[in-house]
C-alpha cells in the first residue's frame, strides 16, 4: 500500500505541485474577476439604487417593470432598424419599439435594404397609427461597399435626434423600458452605449447548440468585460447606442469602407474611449435575436469578427489568451507531476484535488456569466469547452483569410 500511496516526494514534484499551485492561485483570483465583471455589473444595472452619473433620486421612480426616467434626463433618440427582406420579423419587432415607455421624444427609421415591397408594406401600414415611424432604403444598384453599412448611414443621416440606438429587424424586445435603460446612461461624457443582444436558448437545439452558446458568452464575456473595464472596442449592432455628432465626427464608416463588415467592432473601436463608453445589461435592456438557421448565422459572425479583430485594440482580447496559456500549463504541469511520480499516486491525489480547487469555482463563474447575458446554462462541459476553444477560434481565423475576397468591398466575390 505503502508503494502505491507514499508521503514522501521527490523536490521534484514538490517544485512541480507548488508550480501548480501558483498558477492556480493566479487563475482563481485575475480570470475569475474578468469573467464575473459581466455578471457584478448586470446587478448594478438592475439595482434601483444605481443612478447613472450625474442625476439624483428625484429623477427616477422604480416599479415592477424597472425604471422609468423623466425627460429631462433622457436625451430625444432615433432608433435605426436595418431590414433585409424580413418583413415577418420587422412586423413583430416594430410595434416593441413603438410602444416603448420613452417620454422624451424618440424616432423609428426602417432602412429597408433593397426596397424589398413585403417590408415598404409593414411600414406603410403601422405608418397610418404611428408618426414617429419612417422608412428609407438602399437602392439595388449599390454593389460594391457594404450594404449595411450604407443602409446606417442613410439611416443616421435621415436622423433627427442626438441619440442613434441600431438594431436588427431579426430582433425581439420585451420590454417597454428597453429604450429608456439604453438610453439612460447619456451624460456630458457619454457617447458610446454597448447593450447586449443574445439568441434565445430554446431557438438553438440542433447537434453543436452547447459548443455555440458557450462561444458566444466567451466572445461577449470578452469584450463586454473590456468595456466595463474602460477599454472598449467592440459592441454588437443589434443593441448599440451612439451620438449622431460622434458618428459625423468620425466621418462615419469612412475608415472602413475596403471591408462588408465592422459597422459594429471596428467602427466601436475607432469611436470609443476610456472616459465615454458605458455598458448597459440590465435584464430588460437585453435583446432577442432571432435567426432562421442558428449554425450558418453562428458560422457567418464568427468568421466576420475573426477577420475583422485584427483591426481591433488588442489588451483584452491579448489577456484572456493569457489566461488560455495559463490553463494549459495548468494541463501540462497536473500531467507532468503524475507522471513522474508513479506509482505513487499521493501527488496524483493532490493533483486532483487542486483540479476542483481551480475548476468548480470557475464553472460557477461561468454559470453566472450565462444568466447573466440570457444564454443556456452549462455545467460539466464548460472545462471542455474552455480548453478547445483557442483551436475552435483558429479554425474560423483560418476559415476567414480563406475566404478573403468575401471581406472586401472592392473585390467582386
């Protein structure tokens, strides 16, 4: 028994465990923070008592339903709705937007890419009881730049208020007070406002769905926690707020105009600051997105921002690979120290024990950042997934430089 299960160790696999030791320590403290920033800051969104800068008690009052602001405190706003021949969800999603619990004045543009008639329809009809809504569209012949973000810009140009919130015609909002919590955190510093916008977790149960939510609440755990952390660079179109002013002074997407995409991270990226972007994930500032086909619109973003990040502020995205190595040597050095000791399986034993230490904490940590960003809720497969996903990234790197002549404007496909 004694052979098997011996106390005395070599140094070298004391210096191996203590190694370990070290890295998991540094593991539990800094990547446990940068994820569970996503899930603390939804709590101060959604605590009553968490008044954005610069106003007072006076200007709210709370209900069941969040809050409700008076208008002197919410800035008029258009909200810019791009629609590509998705006149069945543009039906659902408008009267959500129209009927927001907004009392400072607000617009609705529907850019209608392409001048498709079934969307025109939709519009001219809700029109006939809505004043505030409007239609615009991309004219057919526009080929060679990105059509949407010609369609934002039509939009933002044909805008009347200070205020641009984008979303999707794909989206769903369900809640009256969507409006007024995005647009709540506009002060004298503020232009920028990163919302969130996830799928419903029921619309996605097709072979793969656990590997598609976690990657999702990875990317956005990622870029959400460098905003939080004043070091924006990215947001996500279909909840995203933005001056007018700030849009003109950056002379739009001109920047960008060689790529179809980036209306969202590298136009974020050139805008944002550490001073005036702000997060807004309260629960009903959170918006459905719907797709027809969840794996090819999973596949299509995740290739877009692939190629796309290399344009983008690298100081988050470089920390959390950090973090990736981290837990590879994690692997290599649990495997090491087992190895060398048998057949002694006392430093095995320790090296397990240390692997709770270091993995129950951190699937808790991401159960929260799911909840908190409405995706489905993994358990067992979470270590799995953390561990693949520097080579599940790679591929679609690889997948994106391939299929490069999609990304430019100025190359016919």
């Amino acid at each position: 028994m004694t052979q098997f299960f011996n106390f005395d160790i070599s140094l070298t696999t004391i210096i191996l465990l203590s190694t370990l030791a070290i890295c998991i320590l540094f593991l539990l403290i800094f990547y446990r923070k940068s994820i569970s920033c996503v899930a603390k800051h939804q709590k101060q969104c959604n605590n009553a008592e968490n008044l954005p800068t610069g106003y007072s008690s006076d200007d709210f009052y709370h209900s069941d339903s969040g809050f409700d602001l008076s208008p002197s405190t919410l800035p008029s706003a258009s909200v810019i709705v791009y629609c590509n021949d998705d006149a069945t969800n543009l039906a659902q999603l408008l009267p959500q937007i129209l009927e927001q619990d907004y009392p400072a004045p607000f617009e609705v543009i529907v850019v209608n890419d392409g001048s498709v008639e079934s969307t025109s329809d939709v519009v001219n009809q809700l029109e006939m009881t809505y004043h505030n809504l409007y239609l615009t569209y991309t004219p057919d012949r526009s080929r060679s730049l990105s059509r949407k973000k010609l369609a934002l810009t039509l939009g933002i140009k044909a805008a009347r208020h200070e205020v641009i919130v984008t979303v999707n015609a794909n989206s769903r909002i369900n809640s009256p007070q969507w409006l007024s919590l995005i647009t709540r955190n506009f002060d004298e510093q503020t232009d920028v406002v990163i919302g969130y916008a996830t799928p419903s977790p029921d619309s996605d149960t097709i072979k793969g769905y656990r590997r598609r939510a976690f990657d999702r609440i990875a990317e956005a755990t990622v870029y959400l926690s460098a905003a939080i952390n004043h070091s924006p660079y990215r947001g996500f179109s279909y909840n995203l707020a933005y001056r007018r002013q700030c849009f003109f002074d950056n002379k739009g997407f001109s920047r960008s105009l060689n790529l179809h995409f980036g209306e969202d991270d590298v136009f974020i990226n050139e805008i944002t600051t550490q001073k005036n972007t702000k997060v807004e994930l309260s629960n009903d500032s959170i918006v459905e997105c719907h797709f027809y086909d969840p794996i090819e619109s999973h596949k299509i973003l995740k290739r877009r921002y692939s190629y796309t990040s290399k344009y983008l502020r690298k100081g988050y995205r470089t920390l959390f690979a950090f973090y990736s190595i981290l837990l590879w040597i994690w692997l290599l050095l649990s495997i090491s120290t087992i190895f060398i000791s048998l057949p002694n399986l006392f430093p095995a034993t320790i090296v397990a024990i240390l692997g709770l230490i270091l993995w129950l904490p951190i699937i808790y940590t991401w159960r929260g950042a799911a909840q908190a960003l409405k995706s489905r809720l993994l358990r067992l497969t979470i270590p799995w997934f953390i561990m693949t996903r520097p080579f599940y990234n790679a591929i679609y790197k690889l997948n994106s430089k391939r299929n490069y002549r999609r990304n430019h404007t100025w190359i016919k496909k």
